[in-house]
C-alpha cells in the first residue's frame, strides 16, 4: 500500500519501509505546530494523513 505526504507541494510518495512518514502527535501543542508546518487550510487530518517529518 502506498502513502502519500500529507503537506501541501509534497509529491513524496512511499512503499512501506522506503522513506519513513510519521504519525501526528497526540499532543494538542505538538499536534498543532505539525498542522500549522502542513500548510494546508480548512484541513482536518485522519488517523491515516502521513507527513513527511
């Protein structure tokens, strides 16, 4: 299954295990400066959105 990165402009795109995506942190603090990095706007991020740290 591929991911894409979730950012906007990114065209990553990976096959598990050949680059490494990340999670959005649980954290309210943190999860908000990896929303804000994203730069998307009006976006609200599932459990399986991917950036590219």
């Amino acid at each position: 299954m591929a991911v894409s990165c979730c950012v906007v402009n990114c065209t990553r795109r990976f096959k598990p295990k050949d680059i490494p995506f990340y999670s959005l942190p649980k954290d309210p603090s943190k999860r908000q400066k990896w929303l804000v990095a994203t730069n998307r706007k009006s976006w609200i991020p599932t459990e399986y959105d991917r950036p590219l740290a």
